[in-house]
RNA sequence: UCCUCGUUAGCUCAGUUGGUUAGAGCACCUGACUGUUAAUCAGGGGGUCCUAGGUUCAAGUCCUAGACGAGGAGCCA
C-alpha cells in the first residue's frame, strides 16, 4: 500500500518532500490555463495561501475538468513537487482528482476578483471562503486562544456568568427579553401590567448586558477571574462599532487597585498584539496590502510605545487649551465626545491612552469613589482609529458608600442585592476592566466596520445568517 | 434614533441642460494559446435603471413617499 502523506495546505506547502505522494482537500479559488494544461488554485483554510494544483487534462477525463470551476470542492491525489513556475516553491501534480461538490459558475455568487464588504456582507453564509474573511476568522481564533493562555499563564480562572439574568439589573442599555409568554395573550396583573409571575423564571427576564458584576463574586472568592462570552444590547445602535451580539472579556482581579489595573490592560493588550505579529504574520500582512496599508506599522507602534496615562481632569485642560474647534464645547464635568477621545490619542499624544478619575456622575454605580468627593477611580484606554477599546474601574468595596451612591442614582436595591452583600461579608480592594472582543478584532484586523470581524453579525434588522 | 450620501448587468461603476435602441471594466459562456500567477487574446449572452405614486410631448435623469445600504453623531464595548 502506497504511504500518502495527508496534510493540509500549510503543511504541504512547509514540506520539502518532494517526489511524495500527497492527498489534498479543498475549494477551488481559480482555474486557468490551456488545452493541454490546467493550473487550479486550491484553498482549504489552514493558511491565506493556495496550493497550486497541476492537471495534465490529457489525463482526465474532459467532463471532470469541466466541473472543475471557482467554488467547487475536490479531493486531489498527486506528487508534491518543486514548482516549475514562478509565483510558487511547491505544487502538486495531480494523478487523481474526486470532486466532492460543484458550484456552478452562473449562481455561485463568488468571484475570483475582488467584492466590497458590503457585497459580501449580504452572502454572510459565504464570505468566510473568502481570503479576506479567512484571514480574519484565522486571527479571531488566534486571539480567543490568546486571551485563555494569557489569563490561564497568570494565575486566572475562567469563570463562566450568566446569560439570562433577571431583567431589573443596572448598567448599560437595553436588554433583549426572554420569556415562554405567549406574545399573543398575555397575562396581566390588576393594575393592567404583564405578569410574569407565571413567566418561566417567575419573574421578567433578560440577556445579559455584562457579567461584571457576577464577575466580582467570582474576584472576590477566586482571587483573579475572567469572563469571556456573549454578551447582549437591544440599543438601535447602527454604526461600524457596534453589535447587538458580542463578546466581551471581563476580568476582575481581588486586591487589584486601579493602578495595577491599568498595568494589567496595557499588558494585556500588547501580549495580543505580539501574540498576532508573531503567528498570523502571514493573514496580517495580507490584511495590510489589501485593506489597510498602515495596519501592520500601527500594531509595532503600539506595542513598543508605553501608553500615557492621564487624568480626565488634566484630559480636559489639554483640550480646554488646545485651541481646537470642537463641535462639543469642553469643560470639567462633560462626558468627552469620540472627537475629544481623538484628539487627545491621534493628535496631542499620537498614542494610545490611559484615561482615568472620571466625574463620578458621568460613571457607573459601583466604581470606587476618591478622597476628593468628585471623581471615582475609572479608566478607559483610548486606541487609535477605534476610540475606546477598554472600559474599567476599581470597585467600591465599602458597603455604605456603595449603598448612598445606589440610593442616589435611585437604583434598584432588591434586584442587586446579593452584590450589595459581597460588601457586607469579606469585602476587599478589587478591580476590573471590559474589552469588547470585536473592537480589539478591529484593531487587530485593520477593518473598518465591526460586522466583518464576527462570522455572523447581529444588528438591527439583520438576522438572516 | 438624528444628519448626510447612495441604490443602473452576477460584481464594481459611468450615464452631460430630461430627448432615439442604457454603456464600460471584471465575471460568465464559446473559441485560440505547451507552465499559468486575480493568465492573455477574439467573439457572445446578460437590464423590473430599488419600490409606489406624480410632473412632462418625453424620466435612469425632476418631485413626493417608502424600502434597503454606507458614512458621521448619540448610546456604549
């Protein structure tokens, strides 16, 4: 029985065994040639190249090479051999060809020339057939599994929350509800108000928006969590940064305060930038030509610039002092607008930044408040071309300040509860951040628009794929 | 949700002050070429000009409404 070597394009193209007998799977990018010869570019997802196949068509049967066209599917015995031509090391000349599946060429939707992302978003169900889509679905594996062996290396713990919670929960936006409420009858209370009692849970329920604060509870008995999962927003958001699905990585550290937080992102961040340089250097590069010609200078950048640290207060008399024309006027107090964020990161610094003391009034609930009595321990790390890529904070930990601070907001205490307890019983210093997945793949990936770093997006209207 | 722009062949787009039968490149099909590199060359087929109304002798072109898409803003990650 003859040896085949089994591989995939990545390693055959790797190999130096010439004059092997090899096997090789995959789609057909294209075929061209002559009478006598035909040349098949054939892709199977392990790497951005092809693998050129070589097919002597007096060999073949003339119908089978008909079947041959961009899209279909083959299995392709041969002999790995140095290439002849110019624009390849290896290929393989076939001396058996199976074709699993055909696709012919007057509905198949993909071409061998170039289509808009915008085309291409339309034929979800298609695109990551394409180099550009194979190559950022290659690097948002690269950077899942880089997330786990950076947290796993340090001491973390993979800690999964929930994704349906009780809906009356605080943060950010507006939740998708889960019910097993007939829609059409439903049941009311006297005051002509839905009754979920009889609802699944017993209660209204929701997607969750975050796992923070689950998160805390795992921090405060773990010692060093993360979170990485979906996560849900019903905003009518439609713009390039934002999801109605997404993933985010939360993690949450007992004993962190927010200085060492601040460490831990920026450390945290540049370990996925080399991880993506180092491995994916081929998808990268090829994003970079096609896509984004400065994509792989501002990764270097990033990574060998420490990023500036800066208080919102001083944030604020840069800009004040700037002299700049902002369609938002500043002044202490104002949540900064996307023009500000990038005016301080892309202009006065030209690198990323570390913002951090926000007003507590323009920040969430639970983030620890100063000596001052004005500004709570926020960060936000600022990116390039992105804006803000991670949110965070150190925690309060005292029960009775985090208490007046839920009373003030007139937030709801029964539903929060058993996060208001963890102050009661063992409390301690802690910190945390927030990195939306598909905003880090942006910067990673150099695409403009975040429904092209996720296989399948979900926004407003769009749920076909 | 608001503002701006867009929607013409499978794809990317042109189409002048409203005027005869709506064009190009690529893709596809046919043919040519002994090794191509998003092959090349020649020929061919292919259109609900987003939808519905309206103005006009005449609408792809002007008006109104709607649908869809993109960019910016807000919300945020």
């Amino acid at each position: 029985m003859t040896k085949l070597l089994n591989k995939n394009v990545k390693e055959l193209l790797a190999s130096e065994e010439f004059g092997q007998k090899v096997v090789v799977k995959g789609w057909v990018r294209t075929k061209r040639g002559n009478k006598n010869i035909a040349f098949v570019a054939l892709n199977d997802g392990s790497v951005i190249h092809n693998i050129q196949i070589v097919i002597e068509t007096a060999s073949f049967e003339e119908e089978l090479i008909r079947k041959i066209t961009t899209g279909s599917c083959l299995c392709v015995e041969g002999i790995l051999v140095a290439s002849s031509g110019q624009g390849q090391k290896v290929e393989i000349q076939a001396t058996d060809i199976i074709v699993y599946g055909t696709a012919d060429p007057d509905v198949y939707p993909l071409q061998k020339k170039g289509h808009s992302l915008e085309f291409l978003r339309e034929i979800a169900y298609l695109r990551p057939r394409t180099n550009t889509f194979g190559a950022v679905l290659r690097l948002r594996h690269a950077m899942s599994f880089a997330i786990h062996q950076y947290f796993n290396d340090r001491g973390f713990f993979y800690f999964h929350t929930p994704l349906i919670t009780a809906s009356d929960c605080e943060g950010a936006g507006a939740m998708f509800q889960v019910t097993t409420l007939d829609m059409n009858n439903l049941p009311l209370t006297p005051e002509g108000k839905t009754d979920y009692s009889g609802d699944f849970f017993g209660k209204q329920a929701a997607l969750t928006v975050s796992g923070q604060l689950e998160g805390e509870l795992g921090a405060l008995a773990l010692g060093k969590i993360y979170t990485f999962g979906p996560t849900f927003r019903a905003e009518n958001s439609n713009t390039p940064r934002h999801l109605s699905e997404f993933w985010m990585i939360e993690p949450e550290m007992a004993f962190y305060e927010i200085k060492e937080n601040m460490d831990l992102a920026e450390d945290f961040l540049k370990y996925l930038i080399r991880y993506a340089l180092e491995n994916y250097r081929d998808d990268l590069d090829f994003l970079c030509k096609m896509w984004d010609n400065e994509l792989i200078d501002r990764l270097q950048f990033v990574l060998e610039n420490d990023f500036v640290r800066l208080e919102y207060t001083e944030g604020v008399k840069i800009l004040m002092e700037s002299g700049q024309k902002f369609e938002f006027p500043v002044s202490w107090g104002i949540d900064l607008q996307s023009e500000h964020e990038r005016y301080l990161v892309e202009k006065h610094f030209k690198k990323p930044v570390i913002l951090t003391n926000y007003p507590k009034d323009i920040k969430a609930f639970y983030m620890k408040q100063n000596e001052d009595g004005k500004t709570v321990r926020a960060m936000d790390v600022l990116f390039p071309k992105i804006g803000e890529i991670i949110g965070g904070s150190q925690r309060e930990e005292d029960y009775d300040k985090l208490l007046s601070r839920v009373q003030e907001l007139g937030l709801s205490q029964e539903s929060i509860w058993w996060y208001l307890d963890t102050r009661r019983f063992g409390t301690a210093p802690h910190s945390g951040f927030g990195l939306g997945f598909e905003r880090l793949m942006l910067f990673i990936t150099g695409m403009a628009n975040i429904r092209d770093v996720i296989p399948f997006p979900r926004t407003p209207n769009n749920i076909e794929y």
